[in-house]
C-alpha cells in the first residue's frame, strides 16, 4: 500500500486509522484474517471524508458491525473495512403519551437497546434480547427471533452513499425480508429510528427472561460461532434437517457442527475460515442429496476466498 495513500489516511483519521489489522477479534467466530485499512470514524462528517477519500482513491470498503454475523475469510479483506466508532453509539428518546420515537446510533449494541427500552417500559423489541452485534447490524440483517423482527419497529434509517451523501430513507422502502434488507449498495447506516409502545413492565420483563431461557436452552455456550449459520427454508428448520441427516458433532479441522443446536457451527480453537466454509459446503451437499434442500447461508462470506 502506497505511503502517500496511507499518510493521507492518517491526516484524514489520525489514529481512528490502522493499516494490516487482524480481523478475527472483532468477529464472534473468532477467525478471518487482516484488513489492509481499519478506519473508525467517530462523526459523520470523518465518515463523510472517509468513503469520498475512498472513493476518489478506488478503494472499496466494507463495513463491520459487531462481526456476530459474517465469516471472514482467511486471506483478509482488501481496502477497507469501516467500524463506526463511539460517536455512533448512543440513543436519543422523544416519549409522547403511549408511544417512544428512538433515534439510535448504529454502532450501538442491540442488547443495549433492547434493555433500555424495557427499563423505560416501551415494548416492541423484547424479542430481541440475546441477539448480539450492532443496531446497524441488525438492521441490515432484519434481525429476529421467536415471531420478532426489527423490521416492523423500524420508522426510518440515515445513511451515507459511497459519495459522501447523507440520506433519510422511511422503513416502507428499505425492503425488509426474512433476514435481509434491500438496501442500496454501499449504503452505511448511520442512525435507525424505532417507535415503540408503552407495556406493562412486568410483561415485558417476562418476554425478556422467557428469551434468555430459550437461547441459554437450545444454543451452544462456550465457543465461538456466529449464531445460525443457514437460514430456515419455507417451511422447515435447518437445524431440524441438519440433524436429521446426522450432522451434528461432524467436524472439518476445528469447526464442528454443534452437537447442542445443529444449526450452529462452532469454534473449537483454532479453527480457520476455510474449515467453516467447507463444513458449510458439506452440510449443504449431504442436506441437499437427502431433502433436495438447498440451504442457504445466513452468515455473510467476507474478504478474499
Ligand atoms: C450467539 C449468537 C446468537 C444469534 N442469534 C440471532 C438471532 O436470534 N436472530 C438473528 O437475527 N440473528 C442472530 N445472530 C446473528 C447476528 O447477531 C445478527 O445478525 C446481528 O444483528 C448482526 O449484527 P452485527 O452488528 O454483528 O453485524 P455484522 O455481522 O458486523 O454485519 C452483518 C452485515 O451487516 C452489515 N452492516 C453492519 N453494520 C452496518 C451499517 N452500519 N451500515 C451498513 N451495513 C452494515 C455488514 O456489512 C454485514 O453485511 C446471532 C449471532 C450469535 C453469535
């Protein structure tokens, strides 16, 4: 990477930018490999400068929530990868009568969120609790579990465009589906707008703990992995049909099917980016020759395979 490049980077950031990062500790899987450019801007307008620096220097960039959905490969990422600093952290709450109009940071945690919400006694996103990562993350990932999803919370999102543009897009016209959004590419989600209602607190409290009793019941502990791995086909589970083909505990190197939740591949210490991809490519060949079910990745392949 040119000096010049660099230095201007670092003009630009100062020491908000590093360059050959390791990736593998800001990622749940614990594995992947460096970033040529890490840049964590902390305002819009460094953001701003960021991707139209970028861009003028035809350098792409990607960009890292919390890393608890995404397998980065071994090679790393070329360009940038982008993690939005402290600045993107926090949550401004207008409550009127029965219902709250949040403005959240999206590099604030989900979980954090999720909890202040329910302290304030606003309900609609107690289904969330447990799910780890950003609100920008989850965003983009329409995040949910037991019947919920973001997306129906979800009044408007701020972005930026790949030239420096900052949006204001409704919910209605983020295409929101199972697991993803339609977002325009390139687009970085600066700030999410929730309105929640008012419930009973001490329903909301069950909703929560009910939760946390059905992650800590079915998901794995101990080891790192990403959460679901495929998503659920129509109609079925993947987890059930991963088991049912005798997956669980199937290992390539030291990823494993979980033996707990069959939808989960775990870290079991070492293991690389290649060991996960290949197991995930042999689950979907053995589920794919017993069901005729193509399954398709939740967790989002990042970098250079
Ligand atoms: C133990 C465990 C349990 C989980 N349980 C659930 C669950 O119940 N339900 C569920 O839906 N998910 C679950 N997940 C998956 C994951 O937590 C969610 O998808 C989460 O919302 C991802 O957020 P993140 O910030 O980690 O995103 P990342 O993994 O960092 O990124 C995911 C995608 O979003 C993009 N992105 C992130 N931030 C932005 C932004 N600001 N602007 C534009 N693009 C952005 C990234 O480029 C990437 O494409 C689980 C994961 C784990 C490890």
């Amino acid at each position: 990477m040119r000096a010049e490049f660099q230095e201007r980077l670092i003009a630009l950031l100062g020491e908000r930018v590093r360059f050959a990062v390791p990736l593998a500790r800001y990622t749940s899987f614990r594995v992947g490999g460096p970033a040529e450019v890490f840049a964590e801007p902390d305002t819009v307008e460094e953001l701003r400068a960021l991707v139209a620096f970028l861009r003028q220097e035809a350098v792409s960039y990607f960009l890292l929530g919390g890393g608890t959905n995404i397998l980065i490969s071994d090679k790393g990422v070329c360009g940038a990868v982008i993690k939005l600093g402290e600045g993107f952290d926090y949550s401004r709450w207008e409550e009127t009568g029965d219902t709250a109009q949040v403005r959240i940071g999206a590099a604030r945690p989900l979980g954090r969120f999720v909890r202040e919400a329910i302290g304030k006694g606003y309900g609609g996103v107690e289904f969330a609790e447990g799910i780890p990562g950003s609100a920008g993350g989850g965003l983009l990932m329409n995040a949910g579990a037991f019947g919920g999803e973001l997306s129906r919370v979800v009044v408007s999102i701020s972005g930026i465009y790949a030239d420096g543009i900052l949006v204001r897009l409704p919910g209605g016209e983020l295409g929101f589906a199972y697991r993803r959004t339609a977002l325009p590419p390139g687009l970085i989600v600066v700030e999410i707008e929730f309105c929640l209602r008012r419930e009973r607190s001490d329903l909301l409290m069950a909703a929560m703990l009910e939760a946390q009793r059905k992650r800590q019941r079915t998901q794995p502990h101990g080891h790192p992995n990403a959460g679901s791995i495929f998503k659920n086909p129509p109609g079925a589970y993947a987890g059930v049909l991963i088991e049912a083909a005798g997956l669980k505990g199937l290992c390539r190197g030291r990823a494993r099917v979980s033996e707990r939740h069959a939808n989960f591949i775990v870290n079991l210490g070492g293991a690389s980016a290649s060991d996960v991809k290949a197991l995930m490519g042999q689950i979907q060949q053995v589920v794919w020759e017993k069901d005729g079910v193509w399954l398709e990745p939740e967790v989002r392949l990042v970098g250079e395979w």
